[in-house]
C-alpha cells in the first residue's frame, strides 16, 4: 500500500511538472504555427458539421495547461474528433506549449492574418 501511494505521489508530480514544463512555451513561435487552428477556430462563431454539428470553441484566452492538455487528448485517441486527431498528430510537445503558450496570452489572431 506504501509502494502504492509512493508511485501515485511520484505520478502527480510528474504529470503537474509536465504540464508546467508544456505550459511554458514561446508565444512567438506559437504565433508562427497557428495556421492550422485559424481555418477553424480563428473564425467568429464558426460552427463544423463534421462528424457532427457543433461550435468551435474559442482558443484565445484559454489557460495554457487546458489547450496543452486537450492536444494531447486529441493526440492520444483520449478525445474523439478526427480533424483534431490528424492536427495533433503531427505536434511535438513543443509545438503544443507554443500553441497554448500563444492562445494563453488572449490573441486570437492567426499569423497569416
């Protein structure tokens, strides 16, 4: 039961400092690779009818731990969307703490706008 709590502590803590170490990303260069969020979520009030109808959430402004987090849901298959899925795929870690360290800050512009 020690070695129980021993591991779930050690898990925490290393999720959390993994999660501070992907929130800490570089606006700028999250700036520069907002061009695959913008064709959706860089649109006001923009809803996608694939695989089903629904409104595309608001990035700018969200916490960076939150957008860090969703990227990997959607990378590991834990949160279902198949567009999302395909983007994330193809994100590093760092790319993901760059992305949220730049929607974090409230800009909801896209670099090629």
């Amino acid at each position: 039961m020690k070695r129980l709590a021993s591991f779930c502590a050690a898990a925490l803590v290393l999720g959390y400092a993994g999660t501070l170490h992907a929130a800490g990303g570089d606006p700028a260069a999250g700036k520069d690779k907002t061009r695959m969020c913008a064709g959706c979520h860089g649109i006001a009030g923009y809803r996608a009818a694939f695989p089903e109808v629904y409104s595309v959430p608001k990035l700018g402004g969200q916490h960076a731990a939150y957008i860090v987090k969703a990227l990997q849901a959607y990378k590991s298959g834990e949160r279902r969307n198949a567009t999302m899925k395909a983007i994330a795929a193809d994100l590093s870690d760092k790319d993901m703490a760059d992305l949220a360290a730049y929607y974090a800050t409230g800009s909801t512009r896209s670099a090629g706008k």
